[in-house]
C-alpha cells in the first residue's frame, strides 16, 4: 500500500497575505457541522490556538507529542506549531484562533498577558484541567465572544479583545501554578531569569550574548536552554520583544518610523526597517497601511 504523503505549508509564506489583526470563535459543534478544521491532516498553525474540550473523547498531537482528549481539557497552541486532531465521537466546547496583534490593539496591554510575550504554555504545558470554578468563569467568557463574534454591535473588536484578554489572563494564572507545583530545574530557573531580563532590556541589549552575561553562562548554553524548554531560540525572544514593541508604539501613538526606531535603540532607522520586516514578514509602511484597513473595518463592524 502506498503511504500518502502530505506536505505542509510554509507559515511564512502567507505572513504577507494576513490582515494584521485576527480573530474567531467558535462551539466545537459548530465546527464539526460546518467542516471546518481540527481534522486528522496535520496542520501548521499561522495564529494562538485555544480549544476547550468540555466532552469529547480522541487525541490531540502537538508537534510531535500525542495527548488525550478529555472532559475540561484546555489546549493553548502557538503559530507554528503542527496540530492533528482525531475525536472519532461527538465532542462539546470551543475554538479560539487570533493572532497576536489582535489582543495588543484592541484590548489594553497588561504585564499579566506574558503568556502570550514569552509563550510560557511552551513550557511543557501544552494542556491544563479546568477545575469547577475556572470552567464557570470560561463559559462566561466564551458564551460572551461568541456572542459579540457572530452579531456586529458597536466596537466589537474592543469588547471581543477585552474579552480574550480576560481568558488569556485566567490561564496564565492556571499555568503559573502549575509551574510553581512542579518542580523547580535549574533549567526553568534560567529561562524565566532570562525573560525577566528580556521584559526590561530588550531595548538595550540585542544580543543573546548580552544576557548570557548577566546569567553567568555561555551565549550557546542560553540558546540551547532556551529553546529547550519553549521550543524557540532566545535570539527569537529577544526579536519577537522587540517587533512587538514596535508595533505597540505604532498602533498607541503618532511616531514616526525613524522616532520608533530610536526609542528602539536602533540609530541607523534604515537598519531597523530591514530588522523589522526580516523578524514579521512585512515592512513596517505595510503593516501601518494594515491599521488604518483594521480600523476602518471596525468602525463598520
């Protein structure tokens, strides 16, 4: 018998053809009667991810780690990650997909949101339980966005992202306890330490090096820690910091690029250009037209 073979796509391949801000949601029942995704064909993912399995039975695949489905399941996914689903039976609760610039432009930033900046479900915590109390506060909040999701009421965007930004922060207090509950490796120790750092001088210190200084160990050692435990490189986190903040100071003030690039660290504005479009696949003009599209598309909504 011949073995089907299915190529993934490229996630960076249609980084240019997104809008800039994303976001959708919908019951599991819902999907299943519409075909829509979470299907058995691996799938690269191009924004977060958040499933709530209130029933259901099956298997979820991360990459390349197999979990079972079960009641009060959550799972958080991130963009690039490869996921297969197979639930052979019915099963009840919600699908969340966003993109990152979705949650920074219409909600209001808090530090609490680091799950998203430093993507700590990378932490081998892919998947938590919601207890009694966390599953009446979710089904709140999901009842909530789906509701503003499928009627177009005045500043839908905001309330929706107000919303996300709500769940984003219960999870994140689910996941820092069960970090707290496990034990604590040195190699945990030294990934928090390190983003710690990265929250506060990413505007200064551009390089892994910089912070394998002020952690005492090799530049090689961090990156491989690293990446070990979140599935990306430090160089990345520093990056990603970095574009982030860029994006926040052209969404929430008049600054020009070259001003951007300067509160940045970057004296050369040209340099931070080449740097902004290498690390989020467009150029920073493309992405400051994608607003005022965004924008104009919501005062319609």
């Amino acid at each position: 018998m011949n073995a089907t073979t299915y190529v993934l796509p490229d996630a960076s391949l249609h980084v240019k053809a997104e809008r800039n801000s994303y976001f959708e949601i919908h019951t599991l029942e819902e999907m299943k009667r519409k075909g829509l995704c979470l299907n058995e064909q691996p799938e690269r993912l191009q924004h977060f991810e958040i499933i709530w399995f209130k029933t259901g039975k099956g298997q979820i695949t991360i990459d390349t780690v197999q979990h079972s489905v079960g009641h009060n399941m959550i799972y958080c996914l991130t963009p690039g990650q490869v996921r297969i689903c197979r639930l052979p039976g019915a099963a009840e609760g919600y699908y969340i997909s966003f993109s990152q610039d979705f949650i920074y432009r219409w909600a209001t930033y808090t530090i609490n949101s680091a799950w998203l900046d430093t993507n700590i479900y990378g932490m081998s915590i892919p998947a938590i339980k919601a207890d009694d109390e966390m599953k009446d506060e979710m089904e709140d909040l999901m009842e909530k966005m789906e509701k503003e999701y499928t009627h177009h009421y005045l500043l839908r965007s905001e309330i929706l992202a107000g919303l996300l930004n709500i769940l984003v922060i219960y999870i994140t207090r689910k996941l820092q306890l069960r970090v707290y509950e496990q034990a604590q490796s040195k190699e945990i120790e030294l990934v928090q330490k390190f983003i710690a750092l990265v929250k506060v001088h990413f505007r200064t210190m551009k390089f892994v090096a910089d912070y394998a200084g002020e952690l005492f160990v090799t530049a090689n050692h961090l990156n491989r820690i690293v990446k070990k435990i979140t599935g990306t490189p430090a160089s990345s986190h520093i990056q990603q910091h970095i574009i982030m903040e860029a994006k926040r100071q052209a969404l929430h003030s008049n600054v020009s690029m070259k001003e951007i690039a300067y509160l940045l660290g970057f004296e050369d504005h040209s340099h931070f250009s080449k740097y902004f479009k290498n690390n989020s696949g467009m150029n920073f003009s493309s992405f400051k037209k994608g607003l005022i599209t965004d924008l104009v598309a919501a005062a319609h909504d």
